[in-house]
C-alpha cells in the first residue's frame, strides 16, 4: 500500500520504518530539509539496533530506504491511499494540515491520526467525508511496539475500522479498538501518572531515578513514568495534558510547574539531550 506520513519527528520515522520494512511505499513529509536527513540518519540506526528487541527483518536497509521517499512537500501524498499524521500536538497545526490533505488526497482517502488526546471527532469534523477519519495512537518506539491503540470517532465508518486492522496486521501489529473520548484509554491514565510523579520531584518527595526505581523494581515496569516522559519529549507531555485539562475542566489534569518550567528551559527530554536525566 502507498502509505503517507505526516511529520518526520521520533514518532513518524519510527512508523515509517515499521511500514517500510514490511513492503509498503512511504511517502515521509516534514517541513524541514534537516529533520528528513535526520529521520533518514535514524531510520539506519534504528534498524541496526531493533535485534535487540527481538525484531528482524530479511530486507536490507538499503531496500528499506528505497520505499521511503522524503520530501518537504504536502502534495506528495496525493497518490497515497491511506495517511498516518504525526504533527505536534497543536491544534492549530493539525487543524491546518488536515484542511490542506483533505483539498489533496482522493475521496477515498483514509486518515489515521496519530495523537496523544485529541478528540478524533474533532478532527473528523474537519473533512468532506468524517467517516474516513480514524485514531491510530503508535507507542514509542514505533517500529517495536506490537500493539496500537485504534480510536473510533463519532462518523468512522466500519470500513475504515477494518481497513487499519488490516493494515496494523501486515506488519505484524494488534489494533485494540476504543471509543473516542480526549486521552483515551492510554493517555487518560499515563498522562495522570507522568504529571504526579513530576509533582512528586516538584514537591522534594523524590528524586527522578528513585521514583523510576520504584516503578520498575516494585511495579515490574520495563520504564519509569519520568524515563518515559523523557522518551516521549516533555513538550508533547505538556500538551498532552493541557489538552486532557481543556477537554475535562478537571483540576486532576493541571500541569505541573515544574513541567511547564523545564519545557520553558527547552529540557524537553532525549530529542533535546536533557530531561529528568541527561542524554548528552
């Protein structure tokens, strides 16, 4: 399938080698020259290293990178029949880019957009035709992850619901099916955990490595909630939760000071080389 990725950040690179690596053609959009070479340069590392996850691939990575086409400019996509939006978590932004695909792409284009809270009816409203819009949320690392969160907006249509099963499963994938609500299942709890343990560190309770410590030597979990804040990039934990805050009008939902402050210092995480620990 011809398949376009909106955005060349650590999120679509990664669903684009998850793509790619399967035989589908991918068209890779960003709007900066710099992020393409740095998403290509990424794409070879991350394939080298995927073994060590336990997945292979037969395919070399010069035949990978042969079906990833970049490029700066929207229209590329028009032949795509299925598109995946990974864009920062900015309404003004997504609004903007969906305006502009829905004037691009054929009648039967499907949209899966890939984020962390935003109400996938919302983003259905948007279209000429709202059935064909779909909620994909890819965990990260993309291109490792087994299971994607697939979020049914108000006008999806079966089709669509079926076609992105379908798809998830050529590569490998499991689409567990939720109804839209802002956050989800996954992010309706996540975003909660990651902003009490910063709370925890804004207040003095803990250190960052000792709240991790105990979610993962008392808990079980692979990662702490602020390994993965950093993992994710603090910035979209920000909107993330910002956006849940607007959505709700609940306090629960209030961002952190001291994420705000960090985000503000641009200590965003591993994308920028320090968050709660440093990568540098």
């Amino acid at each position: 399938m011809n398949i376009g990725i909106i955005g060349a950040g650590v999120m679509g690179r990664g669903v684009a080698l998850a793509y790619a690596q399967y035989g589908h053609s991918i068209v890779l959009v960003d709007i900066e020259e710099s992020v393409l070479e740095e998403a290509k340069q990424q794409i070879m590392i991350d394939y080298r290293f995927q073994g060590m996850y336990g997945k292979k691939c037969n395919d070399t990575i010069e035949d990978i990178l042969k079906r990833i086409t970049l490029t700066t400019r929207l229209e590329d996509v028009e032949a795509c029949t299925y598109i995946i939006e990974n864009v920062t978590e900015n309404w003004d932004i997504k609004k903007d880019v969906y305006l502009k695909l829905d004037a691009i792409c054929g009648e039967d284009t499907r949209y899966a957009v890939n984020t962390s809270c935003f109400s996938i009816t919302q983003v259905g409203a948007l279209m000429e035709k709202p059935e064909n819009v779909i909620g994909s949320h890819y965990m990260n690392p993309a291109h490792i992850k087994s299971t994607v969160e697939v979020i049914k907006g108000y006008h999806t249509s079966e089709e669509t619901v079926n076609l992105t099963l379908d798809l998830l499963k050529s590569i490998n994938n499991e689409g567990v099916v939720v109804n839209d609500l802002p956050g989800f299942v996954s992010n309706r709890v996540l975003m909660l955990t990651v902003n009490e343990a910063i709370y925890l560190v804004h207040e003095g309770v803990a250190e960052p490595k000792n709240v991790d410590k105990i979610f993962k030597q008392c808990f079980g979990h692979k990662m702490g909630p602020l390994e993965t804040a950093d993992l994710i990039g603090l910035d979209t934990i920000l909107f993330s939760v910002e956006v849940l805050y607007d959505s709700y009008c609940d306090s629960k939902y209030r961002p952190c000071p001291l994420l705000k402050k960090m985000v503000s210092a641009g200590l965003l995480g591993r994308k920028s080389g320090q968050g709660f620990y440093n990568y540098k």
